[in-house]
C-alpha cells in the first residue's frame, strides 16, 4: 500500500472542499434539493466528524490492536443530533481542513504500518487496515462528487426551475 500516495490523495481532497465551497454565501451553504438531502453545510460537518471520530481512530486502531473495538458511530443520526445546519459555515470548514491536518501529521508518523492488520466487524466482517485506509480515501470521493451534484443543483434551481442539461447530463 502506497501511504504517500494516500496521504497526498487526502490532502488534494480537503483543498478540493474548500475550493468548492470557501466562497459560497450562506444561502448555498445551507440550502437542501430536498428535505431528505443534506446541505453542503451538513455534508461538510458529517466530514469533519467522520475524521475525527471514524477513518482515524478507527484505522488507528486496527493498526495498534485490532482485536480492540472500534467506537460506535451514528453519522446519520449525527446531522440532526450535532446540529450541523445550525453551524457557521467558515467555522466548519475550518474544523475538517483542522482535522484533516491532524489526520495526516499522525500518517504521516507511521513507521511501517501492517495494512494487513484486520478488525472483526460484527456486521461487515472482516476489515483490513488497507481497506479502511482505501474507504477512508473513497468516503473523501463520494462526498466530493455530492458537494458537486448540489452545486449542480443549486444552479439549476436558481435559473427559476431551469435545467442545466446542455452542460451534459449528471
């Protein structure tokens, strides 16, 4: 497993973030396709928390003691328990570009990581350091092309209605 290029990866992901959103206005920070549809806002809270309290210690764990287990998450839950509609957008892409900092100062203090090092999950089986380390680069992806599809969106919603099919369709 590539660490260095991982690491970069993650890094171009959270400059990948703030470019896309660092000069919205709160209007497009927190505005939903949908009721059931999280705002960039959330989408960016939901990824400052899965940093912290996830992908990192998580994969900290699996490789330091794998039999240990894991903490449990709600990331779904989380949006409306944490409130993240109600935060302030600077301050929270602040907290993921700080947490991501955080992350990639502890990979980057790795010394020969056992990628194959593999937690027992009891729902999704067997986990390897390697694969969470690669989902954890995925989950970055996944949230990228969903700040990219709101935008697209928004766009879209503000021609009155309009639709932005001559660009391609999503």
């Amino acid at each position: 497993m590539n660490l260095d290029w991982y690491r970069a990866r993650l890094q171009s992901h959270a400059e990948s973030v703030a470019a896309l959103t660092i000069s919205l206005d709160e209007t497009t920070w927190r505005w939903r396709f949908a009721s059931d549809t999280w705002s960039i806002l959330e989408i960016v809270n939901h990824m400052a928390d899965e940093e912290t309290d996830d992908f990192r210690i998580r994969l900290r764990l699996t490789l330091e003691d794998p039999a240990q287990p894991w903490p449990g998450i709600d990331p779904v839950a989380w949006v409306t328990d944490r409130g993240y509609q109600e935060r302030a957008p600077g301050q929270s892409l602040a907290r993921f570009i700080s947490a991501r900092a955080e992350s990639l100062a502890w990979l980057a203090g790795l010394d020969a990581p056992d990628w194959a090092n593999t937690y027992a999950h009891p729902l999704l089986g067997d986990i390897s350091a390697a694969d969470l380390f690669t989902s954890w680069h995925a989950h970055d992806l996944l949230h990228l092309r969903q700040i990219g599809h709101r935008l697209y969106q928004y766009a879209a919603a503000e021609t009155d209605g309009g639709v932005a099919d001559y660009a391609g369709p999503w």
